[in-house]
C-alpha cells in the first residue's frame, strides 16, 4: 500500500483558487499510490481566522469538494483531502475532512471534535464534531483525526477501538510546538500499535509559522519518512499486515484493565 502525504505551503500571497488548482494538480500527480493526505485547511489556513467566514463552503458540493473529487478520480487514488471550513445548513461553521474514493464520490466526512484556540480563534468561531469517523480502505481501516485531536489519546484508542489500522491526521500545527508535534504522532502510534500518516502544512499563515515536518510512523513506532519545513512529497510503501503482526508479536492491547468498550470486556 502506497500512501503520499503532501505537505502543503499555506502561502498568504496565493489566492484560496489558485491553491486549490495547483494542489488538485499535484493530487493528479500521484497517480499510482493507494492514498493521498493533504493537510488541515489548506485552503485558507489553519489560523487565517479572519477568512473562515469568506471561504466556508458547503462539505458535499463546495468549491473543494468538486476540485478534490475530480483530481481523485483522474488520480484513481483514495484522497484524504484534508479539511474545510464547512458551513452547515444552520450556518454554523466547522473543521470537516473529506475523504474520497478513487471513482471521486465523497465516502466520508469528519467534524473536527476538539477545536484549538482557548476561548479564541477555531475554539469560538466553529462548532465541534461529536463522533469519531473510520472509512474501510482496501487494505486497511483508517481512523480520522485533525490536528489538535492528537493531543487527546482516549480518542485514538476509541478509533483503534473501532478497527482502526491507519490513523490519519492533516495538520496546521505551529512551528513552535513542532517537538510536541512529532513526538504525539510517535506516541498514537506505539500505544495503538497503528500507522499513522500525519500531514501538516508549511509555510506561514495567520502569522504563525508552520511546523511541517509530516511524518509516517508504522505500529512499532519507527519514522519511516518525515517531510522538512518546506512543501514536499512524502511517498511511502505501507504493509497493512504489519499492524496484526506487531499487535500479536507485543500484545499490549490485550491487557487493557481501564476504558474498555463494553464489547471488549472480559474478554482477558
């Protein structure tokens, strides 16, 4: 399983269409992967709090979903195409991935659930998701998360607990908080002994520095590829049987006392 994750320059001089065309462009261009990520709201930028309501669109037939279902189509690839900012038959806005299937149809959407900004900016200005999302790929299960998400790990054991084989997470993440960045995609990894594909943004938006730094992990938590500070491609072959492999080869998961679903208990 061939996953590209493509690390996006969130450049404030380039317009929201012109980005979107050059990123469907670049989607168009890795024909031949499994699946494609892109970061979280890469056509406005993640802190580009001023231009949320200007750019909201619709998840299902806005402006991106058109574009990014097209590339994925000509691109025949399953595309995580980040996040929009969605504004929903009620008018309230929020943080929603969509995920399309290589004929283009949109097969999932997730509403970003823990929203960042400490009574400001996306905290205030967006509603919050309130269920977890997976989507059945081919040759695994991906659970989606944004951002922010990554600091809350009880969510991520709920995605594992779900069938989760591949934790995908599009980023805006601050460069001053890179480490923490990098380290929490280690983290889900080893304690979910799960990939995880984490996508961010580069350059600056909103003022605030990106971290990029995107980096695929596998369920041992080894970094098989991570990305600079500047916009690039990141192509990696996955082998989706590695997940059983190391969960049966360090069973950690078995032992879990606290926080079990109700289907999983007594089952030690």
């Amino acid at each position: 399983m061939r996953a590209s994750l493509l690390q996006i320059d969130v450049n404030p001089h380039e317009s929201v269409g012109s980005r979107r065309e050059r990123v469907a462009g670049l989607v168009r261009e890795q024909a031949g992967a499994d699946l494609v990520v892109l970061p979280e709201l890469w056509p406005v930028g993640a802190f580009a709090y001023e231009d949320f309501d200007a750019y909201a669109e619709p998840a299902e037939d806005g402006p991106t979903a058109r574009a990014m279902g097209a590339a994925a189509a000509a691109a025949r690839v399953w595309l995580h195409a980040g996040s929009v900012v969605e504004r929903a038959g009620d008018g309230t806005l929020y943080n929603t991935s969509l995920v399309f299937g290589p004929d283009g149809a949109l097969r999932r959407t997730y509403r970003k659930i823990h929203r960042f900004g400490f009574d400001k900016g996306e905290a205030v200005m967006m509603g919050g998701g309130d269920e977890i999302a997976t989507v059945e790929l081919p040759d695994a299960v991906a659970g989606l998360a944004t951002c922010y998400d990554l600091r809350f790990p009880e969510m991520f054991r709920q995605l594992t607990d779900a069938g989760a084989t591949l934790l995908v997470v599009p980023a805006g993440w601050p460069a001053r908080r890179r480490a923490h960045w990098t380290l929490l995609a280690r983290a889900r990894a080893v304690e979910n002994q799960a990939y995880v594909l984490a996508c961010c943004s580069a350059g600056t938006h909103g003022g605030v520095e990106q971290a990029g730094h995107s980096q695929v992990v596998d369920p041992w938590g080894e970094v098989l590829a991570e990305a600079g500070e500047a916009e690039q491609v990141l192509s990696v072959e996955l082998d989706p049987a590695k997940v059983a492999e190391t969960r049966e080869q360090f069973p950690v998961l078995r032992d879990r006392v606290l926080g079990l679903p109700e289907p999983l208990r007594g089952r030690h």
